[in-house]
C-alpha cells in the first residue's frame, strides 16, 4: 500500500528533517510513527499527503509514485486519503453536518448521496444528534470525532493521523481509537504519529521510531491485531 | 453543470456574508472609481458633443459696426456668396441679434431689460459649404476677406477652436490617465481585500486542500466572489453617478455650458451603463485572480 525508499527531507535551514527513510506498510495495516518531537514524524506524514515533497527518494502509494505527482493529480490522490490533526482543522463557521459533507462536496457526489452518508458517519461516531451545531459550540473530544468523520466519510484507503489524541483527556482518547481500530477492521490502513507510550501500550500495534530524521527502530506489534496483520510487513531503515 | 455553478454561487454569497465589512469595502472601492470614471466621461463627452456641433457650423461672421443701405448689404452679400467654399451669406440685423441673444438667456432673459438693440452690431454670417468646410478653407476665405476693405471687422474663433481641441485634448488624455489610475487603483484594493478574506479564511482554503479539492474548486468561489462584488460595484457607480448628475452635474455644467449655446446636458450614452456593471465585474474579477494567484499555490503545492 505504501513504500518509502530512501526518503530524505532537507530545508532551507540545511538540517535534514528526515534521512535516507525506507519502509514499507501493508494494506489494513495500522501503524503507530512515533518519536521526540522534531523527530520527523509530522513531515513524513505531509510527504504522504504531498503536502511537502521529498528531496530525495521515492514514495509509492498504491504502487504509484507520488513523488512524480504534478499539482493536477495531488487533490485525487487526496481523495483516497483521511487526514486528522490534532487541532481537528475543522471550519468554524460551517456546522458539524456540512464539515463533514465537504470532502464529499469536493467529489462532486449528489446531494442526497451527500445527506445519506454524512448522517451514518456521524452516527458510526455518536455525533448524529450534533448535526447542526457549530464546532466551537462541541468539547474537544466532539470536535476530533467529526474531525475523524471527515476523513472517514469518504471511506479512504489510508487514515493519516498526526497526533489525533495530542489535545485529548484519556477517557476521550480511548473513543477515538475505537473509532481507529473499527475504521482499520473495515480495512482502511492507519498510520498515526503519536508518542502517547501508554495509548500504545493498551492498543499494541506495529511501532515504526524516528529519532533526529532517521528511522530508529521497526517493531512488529508483540500482540497482534483485530485484522491479523503479518509479522513480515516492517522494514528497518538499516541497510 | 447548474447545479455545479449554483453550488458556487452559493458558496460566494455565503462568503461575503460572513465578511460583510470587506465586501463593502471592495464594492464600494469599485464603486467609487467606477463613480468618478462616469463623472469625468459626462463632462467630456458633453464637451466633445459640444465641439462636434461647433465644428458643423463653422462659420465667419462680418460685424458691420455702421450698417448701410439694405441695397449695398445685399451686394456685399451677393459678392462674398460667388465664393466658391461659401455655402450662403445670411444677413443678421441688430434687431435680429439682439433677439437671438435674448433667446439664448432663456430664464435669465430679464438680465437685458431695459436695452436696447443697439447695443449688439449687425453682421453677415458666412457659413461654409460642406465640402470645403475645414480650418484651412476658413484662413484662406478669411484672408481674402481681409483684403477687401469693407470688411474689416471679422470673427472666426479659429484661434479659440484650437486652443479648445488642445484643452479636449487634454481633458481626454487626462481622463484617460486617471480613469486608468482609478481602475489600477480599485483593481488593487479589491485585490487587497479578497487577499485579507483569503487570510481570514486560510484554514477553509486548508481544509479543501486537505480534502482533495482542486485548484478550481478552491478558487471558483472566490472568483464568483470578486465579480460579484465588482458587478455589484459597478451598478452603485451608475445609481452614484445618476443621482450626482441629477442633483449637481446636470445644473453646475449646465450653467457653464449655457454660454455655449448647448441647452441640454446628457447623461451616459446608451452603451455605458452595461459598459460600467460590466467593466465593474472584470475588475472584481481580475482582482481576485490576483490575490488567488498565489496564495492557492501555497495551499495545495
């Protein structure tokens, strides 16, 4: 589903943000990118949604290379993409129904398929009967949720997620990675950075660790999960 | 498709909502440039109508200060009528001037009460045929007038009708010059002020972005948004500028033009006022084009 070969990330200041990245990761896989902060984790997930490009390397995803992508062909590539931050990127004048139909909008799908799939996302997240409130009138938590609703409505390949539960309480924390974890039983693959060591420790999965840039450490989950996934997915950064 | 271009406009209508201090502030920039571009195209096209008519009545007028007998104006007259570039020769008594000019005062002929003709000379009015009519013909038929010694007291106004197409000149040339300031001008606030949207709005550009929505969904909006606001900017220009040409063009450039003999002040011709809704639109337009150009670059890389 997704490969890194080489992936190196420079900028102008002349510090590399990210050095000689190779990783592979299955589909309906889910994957935890840890790491201290300024480890890379979050430039490697906007080398994933092109939001940056590589400075030297290759990405492929869905065995396409993106690294090639011109400004055309990056928003459809999006469109298999969820994307979650951690300060939610919700519009705060938009209601919580219509943040959650906008990708749908971007697609072009008709009104009432739009109404339709909006009113199950939201309800697959216990936010239905929050339809027509406005993000800064809903908790944190309520916020992330329709955040995760938004990158789920449109039923991507991969969920990217930078820090989702960064700005959330623990009880708040636990509901949306059992949203994850329903999102990567239906088969989308997950890759979220994170370095919340006991979220990782209550939901084991595949560790990949960056320190300074560098990929430190590629661990498969010690317990495996609710989809099975195989012990030969991860690669070490190590030649 | 009209679902797609209504789901647009709706967007761009939502959005000056939501921002109503800086859509006021772009169409009321349009409006104003627009306004003072209008003002200055009423006082020029009515000076330029004005001169128009004037250069259809070139003419020479032969003051005769002592008038002679009826008999030997009528010569003089015949003489000057063999003239080649000479249309007619029509003789005007100072009865009949001092009537004329009364005329022409209309409301304000009670100004000349109590005089009487003789204040006003007689004349010959030598009009040019429409062939020869031209400045050059007009020296030249004046010239030979001045040879002949009966006609000493000649008016022509060729030095005055070159010194006005100098000032047409300069007042198209100028007006030109600063519609196209005001133009610059109103094309870079409403740049300016789309951009200061954009801003305010840089996590909805983010968002799309994010969600996979192309450079032209990204931009569509803003640019129904910046026509919008154009368009509506340029129909405030033609109310703005209907009602100060009613309530002061009219009256103040009437009155300086009375003395000209032209009794009627026009507004905009027909063309214009589409002209100026439209013109309003392409800069609302062009604006935002400006201010999007690179600021969706910078979203969606």
């Amino acid at each position: 589903m997704i490969q890194l070969f080489n992936v190196c990330k420079a900028y102008q200041r002349g510090e590399n943000a990210l050095n000689d990245i190779t990783l592979k990761v299955e589909k309906g896989e889910f994957v935890y990118l840890t790491g201290p902060s300024g480890a890379g984790k979050s430039t490697l997930l906007k080398l994933l949604y092109c939001a940056e490009r590589p400075t030297r390397g290759q990405i492929l995803v869905n065995a396409r290379n993106i690294t090639r992508y011109g400004p055309a062909r990056i928003p459809y590539l999006r469109r298999n993409l969820g994307i979650i931050f951690q300060d939610f990127k919700l519009l705060k004048r938009r209601t919580v129904y219509e943040n959650v139909a906008f990708p749908l909008e971007v697609q072009g799908r008709k009104r009432y398929e739009i109404s339709k799939k909006v009113y199950q996302t939201l309800k697959s997240v216990g936010l239905e009967h929050r339809l027509k409130h406005y993000p800064l009138q809903l908790s944190g938590g309520e916020q992330q949720r329709v955040a995760v609703a938004r990158a789920l409505v449109v039923d991507p390949l991969i969920l990217l997620a930078d820090e989702p539960t960064g700005n959330l309480d623990p009880e708040v924390t636990l509901d949306i990675m059992e949203l994850f974890k329903s999102a990567n039983a239906r088969g989308t693959t997950i890759i979220m950075a994170t370095h919340d060591r006991n979220l990782i420790r209550q939901f084991p999965r595949r560790i990949v660790a960056l320190d300074a840039g560098s990929l430190a450490t590629d661990d498969l989950p010690l317990f495996r999960g609710t989809n099975g996934i195989s012990g030969q997915t991860g690669m070490t950064g190590q030649p | 498709m009209i679902l797609r271009a209504a789901y647009f406009l709706k967007r761009a209508l939502r959005n000056m909502r939501q921002s109503p201090v800086l859509s006021m502030a772009s169409i009321g920039t349009v409006a104003v440039a627009l306004a003072l571009l209008a003002f200055f195209a009423i006082a020029v096209l009515n000076v330029q109508q004005l001169t128009a008519s004037w250069g259809e009545n070139l003419a020479i007028v032969v003051y005769l200060d002592d008038v002679p007998d009826e008999k030997i104006v009528k010569g003089w007259a015949k003489d000057i009528g063999t003239y080649p570039e000479v249309a007619s020769v029509t003789f005007v008594s100072r009865k009949e001037a001092f009537e004329r000019f009364r005329k022409r005062l209309g409301d304000d002929a009670d100004l000349v009460e109590g005089l009487g003709p003789d204040v006003l000379p007689a004349s010959l009015e030598i009009s040019l045929a429409d062939d020869w009519r031209s400045e050059s013909v007009l020296t030249t038929v004046v010239e030979r007038l001045r040879k002949d010694h009966r006609f000493d007291d000649l008016q022509y106004g060729q030095g005055w009708l070159e010194k006005l197409e100098a000032f047409l000149f300069l007042l198209r040339v100028s007006g030109s010059a600063l519609g196209g300031f005001l133009v610059f001008a109103a094309l870079v606030i409403v740049a300016n002020t789309i951009k200061l949207t954009l801003y305010a709005r840089q996590d909805e550009l983010e968002a799309m972005a994010m969600v996979g929505g192309t450079s032209l969904f990204i931009k569509l909006p803003y640019l129904v948004e910046g026509a919008l606001q154009g368009l509506l900017g340029g129909l405030a220009a033609l109310g703005l500028s209907f009602l100060v040409f009613q309530l002061i063009l009219q009256k103040s450039l009437g009155s300086m033009l009375l003395i000209t003999g032209i009794d009627t002040i026009h507004f905009l011709p027909p063309i214009w006022p589409g002209l100026l809704i439209i013109g309003g639109g392409f800069i609302g337009l062009l604006g935002s084009l400006f201010a999007l150009r690179k600021f969706v670059r910078f979203v969606a890389p």
